[in-house]
C-alpha cells in the first residue's frame, strides 16, 4: 500500500483542482475498478473516480490491466456527452489530455496510438478505456507513473514504461491528475461545441502512426492523417484510400 503522505486522497487532491472536473471525488485505498464506481446513475458529469489498486481493474479488448499499488495513476471520469454525439471520439480527446498532462508534468514527449494509447518513444505509458453506462460514458485512465522496470506488466501487446523509468525520478500523481482532469474539460467542452476539428492539429502533430506500416482489423496499409471524424486514413499497396473506425493496430514497419 501507498504511504500516506503519498496517496491521492481527497484532501490532498481537492486543493489542486481549478476546474469543475473531480466532483465529486470518489477515492479510495483499492477497488475493483474504478470505472464501476462511477455507475451508481445519479452523479454529475465530471465525477471521478480514483484508487491506489484496482483489484480487477480493465483494460480493452477484455484484457486486465494491472497495477502495483500507489504507483500508477487509476482514474476514471464520468462524461455526458449530448445524446447522438460521437461517443468514440472521446477516445483521442482523452489521449490528447492525457499525453499534455504527462508532458506538462515529467517534461517528456508522449504520442498517441490512435485510438487510445499513449506512448513515450515506443513504449507504452497509458491506455484509455472507454464504458457506456446509462447516458453517460465512463472514461477510464491508467498511467504509469512511479514503476521501477521490474514492476511493469510483462506480456504485453505493447512494451510497457512508466514516467520513472523514462526520467529516471518519481512523479507527484496528483499534480497529473490535477492537470490531467483540467485538459480533459477544456478538451472535452471544445469537443462538445465544435466536435473533433479543433482538435485535429494537436491530435496529428502526436499522431505516432504516421507514415507506418500497419494492419488494422484485416486492413493493411500506410497510415496518413487522423480523419475529422476521429478515424484513421490508411493508403492500402494498390493506392486505395481507406478509414479504419476502430481497432488496434499492428506496427508492420515503417516507409
Ligand atoms: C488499455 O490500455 O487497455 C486501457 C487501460 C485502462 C485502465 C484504466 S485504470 C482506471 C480505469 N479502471 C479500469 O478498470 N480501467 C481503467
């Protein structure tokens, strides 16, 4: 368990808020999953959700996603985006708060994997796992922070890092998660009013994808720019342009 001084407890979290993201603030020392504490229906958007464990804590594709306790950041963060909106684009609006806040705090230069991983050169340090939960979507973060090398997952799609293991020093997570839930609102309420657009710019100059070979649900091809509607355009070997919508990518290699 995390020592005290070092948890991410309400007390210690509410003084760094300055937007209306995190509340109210749920925390607690372990959960299961801090997406299923966002569930209860009745909480306003904008609610999170954190804990020091997660004893069954998810990641996509039904996979786990493990932690070691008081070493990474495990948030989640209740949305209400309008009804017919594109809900899976929150997904790289997201990624996009995530990857500032991790440059802003450990002054490194993070990456998106389109649609929802965040990466540091080409090891992974965060994932994004969206949820729909009555009328709602739970926005669920997991970033590595304070893991020494022997304590990352091993068996990974992706080759896993942490902020520490990248600058060599620990990191203050409620300082990221304090940044982190303010570029998720400004991000997110620009989304809401103008839709993906905006964004694009700060999305594709993080786009690591771009330029590589890769294969996407059956799809292969090289990557080009991050559509306007959040999809990825691939130029397939015989010149053809297509929009992948979803799925993850293999890296085959780059041009
Ligand atoms: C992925 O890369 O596969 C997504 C990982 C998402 C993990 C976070 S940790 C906080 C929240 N609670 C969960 O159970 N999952 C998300």
């Amino acid at each position: 368990m995390a020592e005290a001084h070092d948890q991410l407890t309400p007390d210690v979290v509410r003084p760094l808020l300055r937007g209306r993201f995190g509340t109210p603030y749920r925390w607690s020392p372990e959960c299961a999953s801090t997406q299923d504490v966002l569930r209860d229906g009745e909480l306003p958007e904008g609610a999170v959700a954190v804990t020091e464990h997660q004893t069954g804590g998810r990641g996509r594709s039904g996979r786990a996603w493990e932690d070691v306790a008081g070493r990474s950041l495990l948030a989640s963060c209740l949305l209400r985006p309008a009804a017919g909106a594109p809900a899976e684009q929150l997904s790289l609006v997201t990624g996009l708060a995530v990857a500032e806040a991790i440059d802003r705090l450990a002054g490194v230069r993070s990456e998106l994997k389109w649609p929802n991983d965040v990466l540091v050169g080409e090891a992974k340090v965060a994932g994004i796992l969206l949820e729909s939960s009555r009328g709602g979507v739970v926005c669920g973060v997991g970033v590595n922070v304070d893991h020494v090398a022997t304590e990352l997952p091993d068996g990974t799609r992706l080759r896993p890092t942490s902020l520490r293991a990248v600058t060599g020093r620990r990191h203050d997570r409620a300082a990221l998660l304090a940044e982190l839930l303010l570029a998720l609102e400004r991000h997110y309420d620009t989304w809401a009013a103008a839709g993906l657009a905006p964004l694009l710019p700060a999305l594709e100059a993080r786009n690591a994808l771009r330029g590589a070979r890769v294969a996407i649900g059956g799809v292969a091809g090289v990557v080009g720019p991050i559509a306007p509607d959040g999809r990825l355009s691939l130029t397939r070997d015989d010149g053809s342009a297509v929009l992948v919508a979803s799925g993850e990518a293999q890296v085959l290699g780059s041009t």
